[in-house]
C-alpha cells in the first residue's frame, strides 16, 4: 500500500487522535449552560418537573452530578492511557491509535443516543478510554519519526490539534444551541465521530514506528521507513545511517533483556525520568488550563455574562488558544523546554493571583442556589473589575498556549529509552487523566463552597511547579532520542543544561560524514556496540 513519506502530512493525521480531546472538551463546556441540556438532565430545585412554573428556568444537573459526567472522560481516559502501553508494544504505534480511533466511534454513539444520566456518563468513559489511548501514543508514535531539529514542533502539534478540536466542536455546539429539543446536543455529538473515522483511514497511509519496527527485528521495514520520512527514500544518507546505527545499538541491548514492564520504570536507573514525566503531566492540569476550557462559562456568568453573549465571550479564549500555540510550534525547537515552562509558569500564576485578588476584593456571595439558578455561578462581581477578570482570563489562555500547551506533550517521549517508552509515556499521561478526572470532579464543588478562592489554590500550584521545574527538568531540546540517555547517565544538574541544535541540524543535511564503522554496518547481523554505546544502554537498562 501506498506510504506517506512527508513529515508534515504524516503529522497532520496523526494528530486528529490529539483532536478528539478537544472535541469532548467543548462539546461539554459549550452545551452544559444550554437551556435544553439542563432541562433533559435536569435534577432540580428548579424546572420542570420539579416545578409547575411555566417560566422557571432548568437547574440542570447538580454540581457533584455535573462534576461526575465531565469527569468520566478523563476517568476513561487514565485507564486508556495504561492499557495503551500494551496495545502500543504488541500492535505498534500506528495501529493502537486506529483502536483508539475505533473506541471514539463507540462512545459518541453512546453519548450522541443517551437516555439519561447514566448512559451519558458511559459514552464518555467509552470516549475516554479512546482519548487516552491517543493522546499516549501519538506523541510517541511522532517523536520516533521525526528529526531532532523538528521533534517540538511535530509533537506539540497535537496540542494544536487540540485547540482547533475545542474551537470547532463550540462553534458546532453554539450553532445546534438554535435547534429545540434534543437535537441541539444530540447533532454536536453525533458529529465528534467524523474525524475518528478519518483518523483511522489516514492512518493506512502512513509507516509504522522505526523504533517499533526495530524492536521487532523487522530491520528492512525500519531501514524503508527511516529513508522514506528522513531522506526521501535515499537509504544511503548519512543521516538515515546515523539514525538505524543508534537504533540498533539500543535494540541489540534489549534482545538480552526481558519484555519491560510498568515495575521497571521506578528501579533506581529509571525512576527519576519517571517522576520528571509524570510531573510534567501532572502539573499540565494542575495550571488550571482544561478546568477553564471545561467550565468557563461559569466564570463567565460569575462576570455578569449570560445567554449567548456569555458563550461567545467563552469561544474568543478557544480562538486566542489556537492562534497563541502557533508561536510554539514554530520556535519551541529554538527556545528549548525548560524556559518555555518556566516563563508560561511565571505568566500563568501572576493572572490566577489577579483573578483572585478581582474577586476576593471587588466580588460578594450571590446567595444560595448562586446566579441564574446555577449553583456553580455562587459568586458575582460587576463593573470594570468583571472586565479585568474576563480579560485576565484570557491572558491566562494566551500564556498557556505557547508554553504548557504543547510542550506538555513534546517532552515525556524524549525523556525515556526506546525499550520502555511505550509504557513509560502511557504510564505519565495517565497521570495527566486521573488529575483531569479529579479536577473536573472537585471544581464544581470547589466553585459552590470555596469559590473565589479556587483560584489562590491553582495559583500556589503554578508557583510550585515554577521551582521544580527549574531545580529538576533537563534541556531535550537539539538532542537525539539516544543523545537524551547520555545526558540523564552524566548526572548534569537540569539548570546546566541547555539547547544545542547546530551539530544535529549539520547532520540531519549531511554536513557530517558518516565513520567507516557506521558505513560498514549490515542488516542482516547486529553490529558490534561501541564502547561508549555499551555503557550507555547497559546503565540505562
């Protein structure tokens, strides 16, 4: 069958797994302030049928209730994301997305026919699982294709993906929000299954993981893929070389080994790039970013925003989200990952202070059962300071984006060895899930009881995570996969580490000539392991 060779198509359908995500996120965030939402699931005190009042408006869900069903997902989610280590290592990268893709399909139709609360919530943790098996591998599946030069700009374009997922899918929901009854939510979630379904069809044509092929003694496939997305096909390219040599140093290493397993990852070799990996996710949900884009519009209406004015103020943040994540792809691979999570940190915190100081100060208690019957809404603030809330908010989106957004996603997959980097990343994103599951559980709630000061807690973990990132992230950036492992061996402090893309950006254009040793490897029979290699993998593993 045909394969696409180029980088950037290869990219670009892979990265509609990453779009799923930001489907699920606004296709809740946008319909859960609807009137015809709220009054299908709706739990009262207010509406039919709790009241006979023929213009009483719907309260909806409750809070612990609505809390639960935009959970579901990332609950789903977290069990995907370790399911799909196995998935990953048995069936490759490529067709663990496709069951990803397929799992989508199930849960939208789930979710698009629900009945009833229940069966909401199942469609969701059905789609979760599918979320979490995509957002896992498909920064593997891109990190192992691509050149060092590009990594950051190939794999955190499913953070863009993600953006543009959340844009379409409001502006979707915004239109569907028009129809009476059902429809006007059945219709947005019905739609989500379209780009699943050409998620799975792009796929067919594209190459299977080299790193994967390699591990699978399937060294001519891994040889064609390596010269078909490096080199336009030229296996001879020093480039392409240099790629299969450190391949096979690593993989020659592992036939002696046996199959790695989660337990592996926090042995004492391994478990400080296990605990950088799941930080990096954990701290991703602990800036506050998917809580915004899941429940804006309470914070929207706690402005004084309502009805429709209040869903468009909430699509401007989807818009300066996608715009804002462009920056980042074009100069992550410049700037590095270690200041690019520092300054986004530093950014994020000073508007999540802002946010609450605004509130704290000029804000009141807007009584119980909270503004326009939404509990959630349960604090009010008017006048400029509700515009500088509203436009702090969007600072915080426009902060996130370049930054957290994508880097979140770029950096897990470098950090790990060939041999325990399907599970290794699957392990840390689900650590990105189960704090999504907790935080879209406990935000709700916290909305109701601690209210403003909701934003003081996500501030405290923005300062927090500014100094752990500084004390103990390293520089990836400008580095081979296998140029990664001598930096974590050489025990160089993270605030030592810095970007170095000139030697590798010679190579990749073949400034550098290969050795004789390297010209001389066959691929037929493992080549004898530099000295240099041996200790290297045999540290690591």
């Amino acid at each position: 069958m045909y394969q696409i060779g180029n980088l950037y198509f290869i990219t670009a359908i892979a990265i509609i797994g990453g779009g799923l995500f930001g489907f699920d996120i606004s296709s809740m965030s946008a319909i859960i302030g609807t009137t015809q939402y709220k009054c299908y699931f709706n739990q009262g005190p207010s509406g039919r049928p709790f009241d006979n009042q023929p213009d009483s408006e719907c309260s909806g869900p409750s809070a612990n209730v609505q809390g639960g069903i935009t959970a579901a997902m990332p609950g789903g989610s977290f069990v995907g994301a370790l399911l799909s280590g196995y998935i990953s290592d048995r069936l490759g990268r490529k067709r663990a997305i496709q069951v990803g893709a397929v799992l989508w399909c199930i849960g939208s139709m789930v979710v698009c026919a629900s009945q009833n609360i229940g069966m909401l919530i199942t469609g969701r943790l059905i789609n979760g699982l599918s979320v979490g098996i995509c957002s896992a591998q498909v920064p593997v599946y891109l990190s192992e294709l691509a050149p060092p030069s590009k990594r950051g700009r190939l794999v955190g374009s499913q953070q863009w993906a993600i953006t543009w997922g959340i844009m379409i899918m409001f502006y979707i929901s915004f239109g569907a929000s028009y129809i009476d009854g059902t429809a006007a939510f059945r219709i947005p979630w019905g739609l989500q299954m379209v780009p699943a379904i050409l998620l799975f069809i792009g796929l067919l044509f594209l190459p299977e993981s080299p790193r994967w092929l390699a591990r699978k003694d399937r060294w001519e496939e891994c040889h064609d893929v390596l010269a078909l997305v490096h080199a336009h096909g030229d296996r001879s390219s020093p480039f392409v070389m240099r790629e299969l040599r450190d391949i096979k140093d690593m993989c020659e290493f592992e036939r002696n080994n046996a199959d790695v397993t989660y337990a592996e990852l926090f042995k004492p070799n391994m478990i400080n790039r296990t605990h950088i990996g799941i930080f990096m996710q954990v701290w991703s949900q602990l800036t506050g970013m998917n809580v915004m884009m899941y429940y804006i519009t309470y914070v929207f209406g706690m402005a004084g925003l309502s009805g429709n004015v209040n869903l468009v103020s909430s699509s401007i943040q989807y818009v300066i989200n996608v715009v804002m994540t462009v920056p980042a792809l074009l100069y992550v691979d410049r700037w590095g990952r270690r200041p690019t999570l520092l300054i986004g940190a530093v950014l994020m915190q000073t508007w999540m202070y802002a946010n609450a100081g605004l509130l704290a100060t000029y804000g009141h208690y807007a009584g119980p059962g909270g503004l326009n019957h939404t509990a959630e809404e349960s604090w009010e603030i008017s006048g400029p300071a509700s515009k500088a809330v509203i436009a702090c908010t969007y600072l915080f989106v426009a902060s996130y984006a370049p930054t957290w957004g994508p880097v979140s996603w770029i950096y897990p997959p470098e950090l790990f060895p060939l041999r325990v980097r399907g599970k290794a990343v699957a392990l840390a994103t689900s650590a990105n899930w189960i704090f999504n599951f907790a935080l879209s559980y406990f935000v709700p709630p916290a909305f109701v009881n601690v209210q403003w000061r909701t934003y003081i807690i996500f501030g405290v973990f923005l300062t927090a995570m500014t100094v752990h990132v500084f004390f103990v992230f390293p520089e990836t950036a400008g580095k081979t996969l296998e140029e990664v492992e001598d930096l974590f061996m050489s025990g160089t402090p993270a605030w030592r580490t810095g970007v170095s893309t000139r030697q590798v950006l010679a190579l990749e254009k073949g400034e550098i000539p290969l050795d004789a040793e390297e010209k001389r490897t066959s691929f037929g029979t493992a080549p004898e392991i530099p000295a240099r290699s041996s200790e290297r993998v045999n540290r690591v593993l």
